[in-house]
C-alpha cells in the first residue's frame, strides 16, 4: 500500500498514513455475484470499537456491527436487551474507524418489527447518526414487506435467515436450523422472500450444510455464512470468537489466535511487577532535565 504524510500539528511530526482508499459501497459488494457465482469470496467480521475497526477495517469487505455486542462487550444474556442506541453509538465508531469495508449496523429487537414505518423510523436514525453504509435485520417471510419497504426509501438492507439469536425464546436455542424438510423448506420460503424483497445480501446462520448450498445457488444477492457452508458466498464471524476472547464458542467457529491468553498473561506480569515495585522502572517516569 502506499503511503501519504499528514502533519501532527502537535508533535510536528509527518506521520505516515495510508494512502486515501475509496470506501466499498453495496453496489459494488452485490456485483462480486455474477450469474450465481462469487469468484471472490466476501469476507465480513463483527466490529464495535474504532479501534478494533481499523485492525480488521484493510482485511474485510464489510464490517458488521452486530447486536452480539450485547453479549460480546455488555455481558448480558442474549442480544434481546440490545438497544438502539448502544447500536447507534458503536456503529458511529466503527465508522470512525475504517476507510474501506462497508459498515452495516444490526437492528436490535424491538426496534423494527411492528410495522414498516417504525422500521423505517429507527433505520433512517441509525444510518444519519452513524454513517453506516446499510443495516441487518433478522427475519424471512415476515419481514419482506419491511426490507422492501426500507429498500425503496434508500436503505440497503442486508437480512438474516435460518437461526436468528433475536428468536432464541421461540426457537428454543441455538441448535442448528433445517434439519427437518419442513423447515428446509421455510427457510428456503425465507430467503426467497428476502432476495425478492430487495435485501441486497443475506446472512445465512447455523444451518445443515446442503440447505445452505442450495440457498446460495438459488439467489442472485451474496449469501454470507455463518456455520453455513464454505460453498456460500461469503462468510462472517464474531471477531472476538475468531480471536480467541472466549472459552466456549459455537462449533462454526474456527479460534485463530488466543487473545483471552494474551490479556490475562499481561495482566498477571503487570500485577507481579506492580506488587514487587519493579514497574515502573526509570523509562517510565517523569524527573527534571539535567
Ligand atoms: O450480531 C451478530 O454479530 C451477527 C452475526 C453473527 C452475523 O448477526
């Protein structure tokens, strides 16, 4: 990549920068599905910070700020207590953060399910306030009116069929979906309705793997998978799974690193040092001029 200099007015420093990149848009995403193939997979992780933003923001297409956040960042059960505001304000620093993935921002339960127009409401606020590129919504059949409604009023909707987290209490868990053919089949019904709706790409969670080839040779948007298949065309993955932040973690996850290792290692030196006064050593602290 090359490089531009910007001055640090407070330092007076040149600091190098990356060169000035153009943000992908969602026009450009839907094309990399050409007459039902995607030669390029998508590659799309979760982000909620700014700075988590810009470590991934080079590597990825898109960047998703997932009401998993609820779990991930606040600690809390399920992504049900999720609201739009803390979506809002993570999804502006995610935005803040990255120059070239598109940002989409999930819309959290309750914010968009009574009707069109109150979907509309909360989706107009998050895409003002944050700058995201487009939002996800979970939800097949019956939300077809809604993305239709939302994609003709210029908000790119990416939607969510199979297992959708916002449903836990009527699905019963997390298992994997469409193990039966009767809800082989309604999630086919599902994603069908979505892509005529005019969502412009679909999540696909926690399905056997045949359902997910035929969805994604069935449609013309991208089907981005998660514990789908590797024949989708694209996949997804919290990062903080992805990264090793958590002990247990869905089957569909592959760890690559061990970050939980990496923090609670650095925690327990600093806290050894701190307790045997060898931090902070002379580096660390400020004395006069000589
Ligand atoms: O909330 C989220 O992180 C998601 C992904 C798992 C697709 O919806």
């Amino acid at each position: 990549m090359s490089t531009t200099f910007t001055l640090d007015t407070s330092t007076s420093r040149a600091n190098p920068t990356p060169a000035p990149m153009k943000r992908l848009t969602v026009p450009a995403i839907q094309r990399r599905k050409v007459e039902g193939r995607t030669n390029e997979p998508l590659v799309m992780l979760t982000a909620y910070t700014a700075r988590q933003a810009q470590l991934l923001d080079p590597h990825c297409d898109m960047l998703l700020v997932g009401d998993s956040l609820g779990q991930v960042i606040y600690g809390l059960p399920s992504t049900l207590p999720v609201t739009l505001d803390m979506m809002i304000a993570h999804g502006a620093a995610v935005v803040r953060g990255s120059y070239h993935s598109v940002v989409l921002v999930d819309m959290p339960f309750g914010s968009y399910e009574a009707s069109p127009a109150h979907a509309f409401t909360s989706a107009s606020r998050v895409m003002a306030e944050t700058g995201c590129a487009a939002v996800k919504l979970e939800g097949g059949q019956a939300m077809a009116e809604t993305i239709s409604f939302l994609s003709r009023r210029g908000i790119p909707v990416m939607a969510h069929v199979g297992l959708t987290p916002q449903a836990v209490n009527a699905l019963g868990g997390y298992g994997a979906r469409g193990k039966s053919q009767e809800e082989h089949a309604r999630i086919m019904d599902d994603a069908k309705a979505v892509a005529n709706a005019g969502a412009f790409a679909v999540v696909l969670e926690g399905v056997m793997e045949d359902l997910a080839i035929e969805i994604t040779d069935m449609l013309d948007i991208p089907v981005i998978g998660i514990g789908a298949s590797a024949h989708c065309d694209g996949q997804v993955l919290v990062s903080e799974d992805m990264l090793g932040m958590f002990e247990r973690t869905p089957r569909f996850v592959k760890v690559y690193e061990n970050i939980a290792g990496t923090i609670s290692g650095a925690a327990e030196r600093y806290a050894a040092e701190v307790r045997n006064r060898s931090f902070p050593t002379q580096d660390q602290v400020y004395r006069p001029k000589k």
